[in-house]
C-alpha cells in the first residue's frame, strides 16, 4: 500500500505541475495495483478533463462516485465534464449534489454558476458566483465571472465592481481588465479604458481583445490611423475574432474607406453571423455609399439577431426618409412602430405639471444633445442657446460628447449649468434631470446618432419638446411638442406628426455660419469657365431620380459640369460607382468631379468652384444649403411632402428666393438651366446673399429665441 500512496503522491505532484500524460500513467498504474481505489479514479478522470477528453473523464468521475459518493469534489468534477459534453442540465444538478455534501465549497459555486451561464440562466448564475465569492474573496475567477454576467444582465456599475474585485485579488489579470476596459469604453469613458489596457498589452502585447478594445479607444478620441494599425494586430493575432474585425471596419470608416470598412464587416459577419454589430456597422457603410437596399438588408439582419437594439430600429426609420416616393404616412408608421418596440415599455406618467406658467419666474429648460459643438445641430442652435436667458430662461445643458470646441465653450457659457451625460445610462440621465427640476426638455438628437430617446421615453420632463436635430417626427408617445414652421409643417400635416407643432414666425433655426468661410468671389463662368454646377450632400441623398435628373441638366446645358464633394467620395471605389451611375445614364464619366473630405474651411472654398448648387430629393440639405448660399451660390430644390424633403424651401422662402424651387423635376432642371444662363443674376447673388442672409432671420437667434420662449411658455401653461 505505500508503494500506491507514493505512486498517488508523485502522480499528484506530476498534475499540479502541468505534466499531465506523466500522472495519467501513474493514475493508471494505481488502479492496475488497486482497482478500486476511488481517489486515483477521479483524478484520472479530473486529468482526462484537462487533457480535452471530456466523455472518459465523465466515465471515470462516475465510476469513483459510484466507489464512493460522499465525496463533494467528485460530483463537482463531473458537472465541469458533463458542462463541456454539452449536458448542462446534468451538470447543474451533479454540482447542486456537490454543494449538498459541502454548503461552503466556493468552487462548486463557481462551477455551478457556469453550468447554470450555459443554460442562459444568467440570474441565477450571477447569484451563484456572488455565494463564491462571499466565502472566498480573493476568487478572481468567481469575481470576473460574477462581472460578465452582470455585464449581460446589463448591470453595468455592478459588474464593474466585480471586475475591479477581480484586479484586486489578481492584478495581472488580463482578461479582468480587458472586460473592464470594454465596459468602460461603452460608458463613454475612454481615457479608464486606455488606463486599463496599457498594462494588459503590457503583459499580453498579442492579446487580441485588448489590442480591438484599445483601437476602440483611439477611434473614440479621433486618431484612427493607429487605431487601424492595433485593429490589424488584432486581426493578425486572432483571425477568427470578428470583433477585432469590426474595429478596423470602425477605423477605416473614419477614415473615409468605406469599401474596405465594407469588406472587415462582411468578414466579421461571416465569422460571425449572430454578431449583430457587423452586419448594423456594414449597413451604414452601404448607406453611406448610396445603396439604400443593402443597408436596409443590413439592418433588418442586425434586428433578426437582436431586436431590442433602438439603435438599429433607428436606422431603419431614418433609412425611409431618403426613398424615393417617400410619404408623411409611411415615415409616421416607421416612427411609431419604434415606439411600440422601444419607447412604450420604458413609459412613465407624467409627473405633475411644470409649475412654470408665471412669466415672472424663470423657465428650467433642459437640452439634451450630443452635438454642442461644430456640427449641424449645433450651428442651428447656438444663437438662440445664447439669447435665451435673456427671455427669462434659466440653461440646462446635458451635454452627451466629449469632443469640445468653439461652439461648445459658447454653449458653456450660455448654460447656467453644463452636464457631462456621455457616461450615465438612460435611467440615471432621466432621474438626474427629474432631480434638477426641469420644466421643459429639448431633445436635438432624435433618431440620429448620440440620440438618447430612451431618456424622453421615460418622461423625464414636464414638457418634451424635439426641435433641429432630427428631420422627422421622432414617433415618441412622450415628445410633445415639435419646433418648425410653416415651410417644413405646413397647415394640414399636422397629422402626420406624434408631436404638436409649435410654428417658428421664419425658419425653424437660426444659423451660425463659420467665421472663417473666405470670401464669395465672382461665379467661375463669369472666369471664361464652364457651367458648374455643385452638389455637396452624402451619396445617401442620391438615388436614381436624382441621378437622372442631374443627368438631364448636364445635357440640357452642353458643355457644363458636374462638382461632387462628401467624405465618402475620397474612397475610390465609391468614386468609381458614382462615375459608373452617370455613365448609365447617359453622362460622359469625365464631366464630374468629385472630391472627398476636406477641413471646413476648405470646404467653404470648394463651394466657391460652383456657379449653381443642385439639392437632391426627396431628402433635402440643411447644413450644406446654408453653407452654399452663405457663399453666394444658388441652390435649386425640389420639396415633398416629408420634414426633410423641405429645408431648402424653408432657407430659399425666408431669403425670397423663391424662383429656386421647382414643381416636378422637369421643371427643376428648367430652373437650374435657366439659372446657368443668367451669369450676371449669379453673379448679383454672389456680392448680396451673404449680407442678406446675415441681416436676415435665417441668423437671427434673438428672434428666435423670443418665439421659441414664448412657444416653451405656452406649452408648460397647457401642461404639455
């Protein structure tokens, strides 16, 4: 017998060190001289385990129970080898056998714990990994285990607990810092993120997910060259993680090479076809390139895998507005039925009323927006942010960036107080502003990106109120209130609105051009030029109509030009497909030019080359509208019937430019040929726009603010 014992103790020996083909000879050896000896029999089972041979190991296991069944560890061993057989059920009940012979043996808890992870039992799961731990603290494993169900329980302040508990009782462990890192990151807080990873790549410069999670981060504080360069060692690393995939997809987006960002999702998609954020990701490329179908693929895809992503449901809605034949019904059902998904269960009623009706007392008006900075919305909005106090309006500002800059610092300075919500969730951005007292809350995001819905769902204010960040009704039972005017919602469509509208005496917004725009400068015809005419919108706006159309003026007015300019056409491929549509229809490749991304300031300039602008239908431009005229260029629309279809008409209405806007597309490329001809009418608007529009309501915020407050008043008096 000591000579077994002796063999048991170096087979142990042999185990505990790694070697295990060496203690399986020995674990054999014992059962030859004793072959009921239930110990080695489970220990060779526990080696067969470890060794990939999940089905002997169960056998053995259970042979040694059936020696002897008193032994916890035994039955704990077996539910590990029947988890990774695929029997589940067995083995939850083989580790509840376990903890019956021990209550205090954390790790069954743990295994258990996992069983119960496979079988989707997260709950229950989570609370067997917080039994692990309450009895043996330093358990890294238990505690990062314990983080990534919270994690997916979407506990996220929990399960980062559990991660920094993890890092405490281990704090080389890689995999804790990783998860950690990632949640960090999800939460808008990318400098943790970069802190937490620096030292994992330090002691795993290959590991795969942190190199992914740290592109993740430098594409979030906007250097996506590097972060395209780590993205690429991720994918070296590990080939099969299509996460790692998605990030170099996110780096090449920004840095405009969407048909390559389109083949690292396709990739990532494939590895991964449950991966919803490939396919989501991939549809916005396809957007961004101008083909509507394959985005639209793309995001009902992504909702197969998981209907509950808003996010997702938002693209869709707001895929509809650039279809062609687009109607105010079919945009209302598209937003409504985001509602009925996304905004209906996270419903709250109304708590009280704003007890702000008094004019006497200042209204509490709270902004929520991600774009307090040099972005459409937030060159809508700034003039009127800095003249509202002075109509008896005390600023909240919930601000969902991080970026800063110009525009910000004056939003700053407009607010009595700024709120950095990029890192709170929905629930704690709504109870936050419920605590602050807001009377009425403004969303300038909607469906589009940085939007924060979830907030408005939950009625976080009195009065809610969508106004200039998002072209459409947003379809919130909650949103009461819309800001337009009688040009975007004329009488008779308020019916296709969620919201009521609150009409603007002008223009809904008041613009804030860029300082540093250069000079208009005489049209280049006037130059001994051809006819240029420009087109400044996202290849999303230009679907076959527009094609068409453009390509009927080209031939309308021989030897004229095309300019085209959006990031997207820095990428060649894209360039190439644009080319390619013209030439279908008609339009020798050469009589376009195309540019992609530039500074703003160059920009401005590009506009300059263009002696008429085009706008595209049936979603009109905004931003680029108003950039163009600022620049003393025409612009020639066609409007719908949907919000987004009329901001051009709005902006040429205000300014009397009514001889702009066309009936049909017919009639549009008569306006714009006849416009080409009239060199000296073109060359009056280039020395009288810009003044026009700068004495003008169009860049009056002080008016506007004096509307937009009265309308805020009113509202908070009818009780939303």
């Amino acid at each position: 017998m000591a000579t077994v014992q002796e063999a048991l103790a170096t087979a142990l020996t042999h185990h505990r060190a790694g070697r295990t083909a060496q203690a399986e000879a020995l674990y054999r050896a014992v059962l030859d001289a004793v072959p009921g000896h239930a110990d080695a029999r489970h220990l060779l089972g526990v080696a067969r385990l470890q060794s990939g041979h999940p089905g002997e190991a169960a056998e053995h296991i259970a042979a040694a129970i059936a020696l002897d069944g008193g032994v916890a560890d035994y039955h704990d061993n077996l539910g590990s080898a029947l988890r990774a057989l695929g029997r589940a059920e067995e083995a939850v009940a083989a580790h509840r056998r376990a903890l019956a012979l021990r209550r205090d043996f954390p790790q069954a808890l743990f295994n258990l714990g996992n069983a119960l992870d496979t079988l989707g039992r997260t709950s229950e799961a989570a609370e067997s990994y917080r039994r692990a731990v309450r009895l043996n603290p330093g358990y890294a494993k238990a505690h990062f285990n314990l983080g990534n169900a919270l994690a997916a329980l979407d506990r996220v302040t929990e399960a980062e607990a559990a991660y920094r508990a993890a890092l405490a009782a281990d704090p080389g462990f890689v995999e804790a810092r990783v998860n950690l890192a990632a949640r960090r990151l999800a939460r808008g807080a990318a400098a943790d993120a970069d802190r937490l990873l620096r030292p994992a790549l330090a002691l795993r410069p290959d590991h795969a997910t942190a190199l992914a999670n740290r592109a993740a981060v430098l594409i979030e504080t906007g250097t996506a060259a590097p972060a395209a360069t780590l993205a690429r060692r991720a994918v070296a690393a590990a080939p099969d993680l299509a996460e790692a995939r998605v990030r170099l997809g996110d780096a090449l987006v920004r840095l405009n090479r969407p048909a390559e960002a389109a083949g690292a999702y396709a990739a990532a998609a494939a590895l991964r076809p449950d991966l919803p954020e490939a396919w989501s990701n991939l549809a916005f490329v396809r957007q961004t390139q101008g083909d509507l179908d394959a985005a639209e693929a793309g995001y009902r895809r992504a909702l197969a895998v998981r209907p509950d992503l808003a996010e997702v449901r938002s693209n869709l809605a707001y895929l509809d507005l650039f279809r062609p034949g687009v109607t105010l019904a079919g945009v209302l059902a598209a937003h409504r039925a985001w509602d009925a998904v996304h905004g209906a269960p996270l419903r709250q009623p109304r708590r009280g009323r704003a007890a702000a009706a008094d004019a006497r007392r200042p209204l509490r008006v709270g902004i929520v927006s991600g774009d307090f900075r040099r972005h459409p919305a937030g060159s809508f909005t700034v003039r009127v942010a800095e003249a509202l106090p002075a109509e008896g309006v005390r600023l909240l500002l919930y601000a969902n960036q991080r970026e800063a800059d110009d525009l910000t610092a004056r939003f700053r300075a407009a607010a009595e107080r700024w709120v950095e919500v990029a890192g709170l969730s929905d629930a704690e951005l709504a109870a936050r502003i419920r605590a602050d007292g807001v009377d009425v809350l403004i969303d300038l995001a909607g469906h589009n990106a940085r939007g924060r819905l979830g907030v408005f769902a939950r009625r976080a204010a009195p009065v809610q109120v969508a106004w200039a960040g998002y072209m459409a009704t947003t379809g919130l039972a909650t949103m009461d209130a819309l800001v337009a005017d009688r040009f975007h919602v004329p009488e008779g469509a308020e019916a296709f609105y969620t919201e009521r509208i609150l009409r603007m005496p002008d223009a809904f917004i008041a613009y804030d051009p860029p300082a540093d725009a250069p000079e208009p400068g005489p049209p280049p015809c006037l130059g001994g030029a051809p006819i240029t005419f420009g087109a400044f919108n996202i290849l999303t706006k230009m679907g076959p109509p527009v094609v068409a159309c453009w390509a009927a003026l080209l031939n309308r007015v021989p030897g004229s030009r095309l300019l085209m300019k959006t990031k997207a056409l820095s990428c060649p491929v894209t360039a190439a497909a644009v080319r390619a549509r013209f030439a279908a229809a008609g339009v020798d490749p050469a009589r376009l030019e195309l540019a992609g991304a530039t500074s703003a300031a160059e920009h401005m300039a590009w506009c300059r080359r263009v002696d008429v602008a085009l706008d595209p239908f049936p979603f009109a431009g905004s931003t680029t509208t108003l950039e163009t005229l600022w620049m003393g260029v025409p612009v020639v629309t066609l409007p719908g019937e949907t919000f987004s279809s009329r901001h051009s008409l709005a902006f040429l209405s205000v300014l009397g430019l009514d001889e702009c806007v066309a009936a049909d597309a017919d009639d549009y490329v008569a306006r714009a040929a006849a416009l080409a001809g009239d060199p000296g009418r073109l060359a009056e608007w280039r020395t009288t726009l810009r003044a026009r529009m700068a004495a003008g309501p169009l860049c009056d915020g002080p008016r506007l603010a004096r509307a937009l407050g009265a309308a805020l008043r009113a509202e908070v008096a009818r009780g939303g």
